[in-house]
C-alpha cells in the first residue's frame, strides 16, 4: 500500500469499477484524504481584485488602500493548514511535498486564459540552499517562462521575516531577463506566485512585466 | 574556543567546513547509486531528489534537512564539567523501603556500566527510584541523558530534575524547542533528539520504552546506540515492556530490577476474565451481559464505586443507556475529547458520582481511591497488553484500599489478555518475593 507523501500514513486505494473497465493504470493516490483536507480551497465568492476568501465578491479593505487595478485569484487560504504546508515544503527543504497541490494549480492552469506563464524566481544562494524554486516545483509539465531575474544584491533578511509595514517599502526586487522583451511583447502574462500576503511581491513582478511590453498581467498563487 | 562545544558529542551538518579541521562525514553517504542517511539510517529513494542536484533525507526531516551537500562535523565527547565534591542531589523527599531496594539495584548496576531494564509497575515512582543512581553518575563527572519519546513527559520532568539536582546545568532539547542548543552535564530529551548525538552520553536513561516502537523502529534503536558512549550504558524505564524487552529480560540479556509494589506496597490485581458470547449483537437490542449487569448491580448495593472500561467513543451512549435500562444509575460516561472532562473526572474524585464509563483514554495518570474495574470488550485491539496492565492498575488505588477487583469481558480470551494475566502473574511473583500482599 502506498503511504501518504504527507503524513506517511498507509493510503487505502480505492478502484472504481470505471477504472477496472478503462483497462488503464490506476491512478495512485499520494495524498491521503485527511492531509487533503488540511488545505482549504478558496469557493464560491472572492475579493474581485486579491482573490481573498470572503463573502462577496466586493473589494477587501487592503485592496482600497491599494487604489490599483491588479487582479489576482488564489487556490488555497492561506490558514494554519497552509501554512504547516508551507513549512515542510518550502522552509524545511522538503521538495517531496511538491505533488500535494499539483493537481489543483494544474486545473487551475488549464481554465486560466495567458499565453505566457511566468513564476517569481528565488534569488541564487536561496536556489542553492534550497535546492529548488517552490513555485516551478509544482508545475507538472506547463510551459513556463522566467522572464524575471532577482537583483543581485537584493536580499538582506526573508519577506517572512519582515512585517507588514516593512514590506510595503521593500525596493524592487526583480529585473527583466534579457530576452524578456521579445517573448512577452504584445502577450498575456500570467504570473504565478506562493503566497500573497501584502501583495508588494506580485505587485513589483507587474511593474517589471509592465515594462517588457506585454498586453496583460494578472496573477495566480497558491494562497492567499 | 567556546564554539567547540556545539560539536561535543554530537554530529553538527554545515555545507561549508568549520575553521579547525574536524572529525567529519558525509551526511548522505553514497555508493554504487545507493544513498543512506548517516545520521538517522534511512535509505533515500530516487524521487528525493532536488533540482540543484543534491539528494536529501526525508525521514529525519524534522531534525533540518540533511542533503548529499552537507558533511556532519564532530568532536569526541571530552566531559568538560566541573568536578563534584559531594553529591548534586538536592531532593529533600524519602525513598520507601521497597524503593531503597530498587535505587540501589540500580545503581549498582549502572556503576558497573550494565545495560538494564527498570520494570516499575505504575505509580512505584520510578523517577525518584534513579536519583541515587543518577546522583553518583553525575558524581563521577558522567555525562547523562534522560530521553523520552514524548515532548509532554520531557517538559514535565525537566523542572523536577532541576529541582532535584539544583546545581547540576541542563538542556531540554525536543521539537518545540526555541532555544538554542547548548553543552549541559544532564540533557533531557525527546528520542529524536538523541540522533543528533554521537558516543556522547555515559549513562542514557529511555523512559517508557514501551511508549514507542524501540523494536519495530531501526530509526530508534540506532539514536540509543549511536548517542551512548561505546564504554557506556542505558537503563530502560517501562511499566509494561513488550514482547521483546521480555524475551531479553527471559534470556538475561539485559539486568532487571523490579519495582512490582505500588509505594502503598500492594500486589496488583489479577484480571478476572469472563467470556460474554456476542455481547455487541445483544447491545444492538439495548441489553448487556446479564453477569455484568448482577456485578454492577452488586457494586451498587455495597456502594463500590467502578471504572467501566469500553472500547470505544461510540460504544458510551447505547452502554449508558443499556445501563440505566437495567437500573445500573449514578454515573457518567467520558472520553477524551468530551468538553466536560476535567469536570466529570473530578466529579468522580469527590465521590459525588458512583461510576465512570470511559474508553481506554484515561489509563493513564488519572487515579481515584477506592475503585474497582470492569472492562467490555477487552479483547478488542485497542486494548493492548500494556492498556490492559495499566488499566488494572487503576484499581484500588488508595493506601486505604490497596485491592480492588478487575473483571474483563470479551468474547474470546485474546493473545492480549492472556499476556496481560501474564504480566500481572509475574510481577506479583516479584512482589510476594519483596513482602507485598
Ligand atoms: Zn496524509
Ligand atoms: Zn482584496
Ligand atoms: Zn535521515
């Protein structure tokens, strides 16, 4: 029997006569129900700019104050279950936990309308230490482009660290890739991020993907 | 250098080497395609893989990840601490005679660098039972871990330890631990803890061994081994060891001390067991056993108050109401979760409520003077040998009322019951052995 990639607790596998019919290989589950559950998928009504979780589909206070226009929508709340999640996977190094939100972004990807996907890139010495980009690691196969690159110098202390104060006078963080321009000219660019907290991260990405000459921007991320 | 004590005893990862050149290995070691984890044993599979190239080790995860990157830097273990001149102990309490038996088996034992195995029946006060022992060890200027497979039992006995040794330094090390880590004489901490260690501690005391699968986990039998000192030994603390440690104890293997009298110097009760065919089947009908229902019933005319013991959360309405049909009245039913625990235990505690139907939760350190026990459905699994043991250990709790009667019923006498009856049987042979009644 399997075992959960998460809590490593034996998952039952359950085959539908559909399946045993199909003649096709069964689907392994790696995730059991129980972690699945830990994550709260964002339903029904949503802030119309940050994609917050809420009850109507009106502006959230932090988006007012914000008095722009970006538009983002997010898979998860960003609650204590997400933020476990994020622990393992992101902080503790642990890139197995990539597979437990695949599926979900990988839906998500399909109904979403970009020609060009582009996540926010970790700087060098976190690639390194890390070992991977949380955000690429849960792509499955979609065509992606790094069109940004951090500046060199950029990092001094993690956003996680920061308070929310601080962050929203972090200085721009990324640059464009060399041959950003050319591949992002007149397309719509979907950026894909891990968490939007403030939204000062996503909101530095556009201004740069603004600058390449591109017809959209909007963002997804895992949570929010 | 201050900073060389982090690495006393103890495997430290870095991706880049410290100044001095130190004893090192690599944290993930590598051959012909075959990757395994040095510092927790585990073999990596393919798929823990990063993208910058490097393996990692998933299971020990928890402790910070260690990846084919990394090298573990150490120093053997110098025991830098002050010499004593007389003895740290600062505990002003008294040992019982039967204790004062066991203490110096004890640590007899451990001076003469024995493995052993301290099987203390529940409330025989085992920690008390290894302060001289562990008194003289830190004497000797030992190095001396106290592990636990739970954080809660670490966090409880760090404060009577300090206490008790008031001038002896420690470091609590689990987990939820905030603090960073430090080079103490006494380290008390979660058994995880003791991977990141390496032939540092000269006497490693393991509380509740049974608590934690010592047998069926490689990952724990490696941190005892690989923390102790290979010219040290360990001492094992359970009140019901399984099938293993017996077999060790059986094959003398390993030395063992007895504490088989609780402090009021009482045998256990031995498990009366009665077979009640299809009892569930009857339950479904609101009835329960008719011997069961004349032994309460009994109960309840000489005003003895009972633990009813049931296997399940589900199983507490359709009893209680099976009860009250056969006029059985005055209790309440708990388990674990229910809101109003605190408040129904304690009920019970002042005697204002005749009985408690509860599942297997409560079997351990909730004691009521004076009980007796039932169980239903003993031989269900979640009931185990040392549930069982413990369970009948609730009874009769009292230096007042040191006996107390246990009944188990059950459809068949399970392998776990029989182990249980076992058990019992042998620490009272112990017992009778020490004077106990
Ligand atoms: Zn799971
Ligand atoms: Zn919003
Ligand atoms: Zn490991």
């Amino acid at each position: 029997m399997p075992a959960c990639v998460w809590c490593n607790r034996d998952i039952p596998q359950v085959v539908t006569l559909d399946q045993i019919l199909s003649w096709g290989p069964f689907p392994v589950q790696e995730v059991c129900q129980a972690c699945r559950e830990r994550l709260t998928p964002i339903t029904g009504s949503c802030c119309s700019r940050c994609g917050r979780q809420q009850r109507a589909a009106t502006i959230c206070h932090d988006c007012e104050r914000w008095r722009d226009a970006v538009i983002n929508r997010a898979l998860f709340q960003y609650d204590a279950g997400f933020k476990a999640y994020m622990q393992q996977y992101k902080f503790q190094g642990d890139y197995a936990l990539r597979v437990v939100v695949q599926a979900t972004l990988a839906r998500a990807l399909q109904r979403a309308t970009y020609d060009v996907l582009v996540p926010i890139p970790v700087d060098v010495a976190t690639w390194q230490s890390r070992g991977f980009n949380q955000v690429t690691g849960w792509l499955t196969g979609q065509p992606f482009f790094q069109a940004l690159e951090v500046v060199a110098d950029h990092k001094e202390r993690p956003q996680s660290a920061k308070t929310r104060a601080e962050r929203l006078v972090t200085p721009q963080p990324f640059s464009l890739a060399p041959n950003a321009c050319k591949v992002l000219q007149h397309q719509r660019v979907l950026l894909l991020d891990d968490v939007y907290t403030t939204g000062r991260t996503i909101r530095h990405a556009i201004d740069q993907i603004n600058l390449s000459g591109a017809k959209a921007v909007t963002s997804l991320t895992l949570a929010r | 250098m201050d900073n060389d004590e982090q690495f006393f005893g103890r495997w430290v990862p870095s991706a880049r080497p410290p100044l001095k050149p130190l004893v090192n290995r690599e944290a993930i070691a590598q051959s012909r395609g075959a990757a395994r984890c040095t510092r927790c044993g585990n073999w990596l599979t393919v798929t823990d893989q990063l993208p910058n190239g490097a393996r990692y080790c998933r299971q020990c995860l928890q402790l910070g990840r260690l990846t084919t990157h990394h090298k573990l830097y150490t120093i053997p273990e110098p025991n830098q601490f002050p010499r004593m001149t007389e003895s740290p102990l600062t505990w002003s309490g008294q040992l019982k005679p039967q204790q004062v038996v066991a203490a110096t088996a004890v640590r007899k034992l451990a001076a003469a660098k024995k493995n052993q195995l301290l099987w203390a029946v529940t409330g025989a006060g085992k920690t008390e039972i290894l302060y001289p022992a562990l008194a003289w060890a830190l004497q000797q200027g030992w190095r001396v871990a106290w592990a636990s497979p739970r954080v809660d039992v670490c966090l409880e006995l760090a404060p009577r330890l300090a206490r008790a040794f008031a001038g002896v330094s420690q470091a609590v090390l689990h987990g939820k631990q905030e603090q960073p880590y430090t080079y103490r004489q006494l380290t008390i901490c979660t058994t995880h803890q003791l991977l990141r260690f390496q032939a540092a501690f000269d006497w490693l005391i393991v509380d509740e061994v049974d608590a934690f699968p010592l047998t069926t986990s490689p990952m724990l039998q490696r941190a005892v081994k690989q923390a102790q000192k290979p010219s040290g030994s360990h001492i094992f603390l359970t009140a019901t060891p399984g099938p293993h440690l017996q077999k060790l104890v059986a094959q003398r293997k390993i030395a063992v001390t007895y504490v088989p009298l609780r402090y009021h110097g009482y045998l256990l009760p031995q498990m009366m067991v009665h077979l009640s065919w299809q009892w569930r089947q009857h339950l479904l009908k609101g009835r329960l056993p008719g011997h069961l229902v004349r032994q309460l019933r009994g109960y309840q005319q000489i005003g003895q108050r009972f633990l009813l013991f049931v296997p399940h959360v589900a199983d507490l309405a359709p009893i209680a109401a099976a009860l009250a049909q056969a006029g059985v009245v005055g209790g309440v039913t708990v388990h674990a979760a229910d809101p109003e625990r605190t408040a129904k235990v304690q009920a019970m505690r002042d005697e204002r409520c005749q009985f408690l139907v509860t599942t297997t939760i409560l079997e351990r350190g909730v004691t009521f003077p004076n009980v007796a026990v039932v169980i239903l459905g003993g031989d269900e699994a979640v009931f185990s040998t040392a549930a069982l043991v413990q369970i009948a250990g609730r009874a009769g709790r009292h230096a007042a009322h040191p006996r107390g009667e246990v009944t188990c019923y059950c459809q068949s006498q399970s392998r776990t019951i029989q182990q249980a009856r076992a058990m019992i049987g042998h620490l009272n042979r112990q017992g009778r052995q020490q004077g106990g009644q």
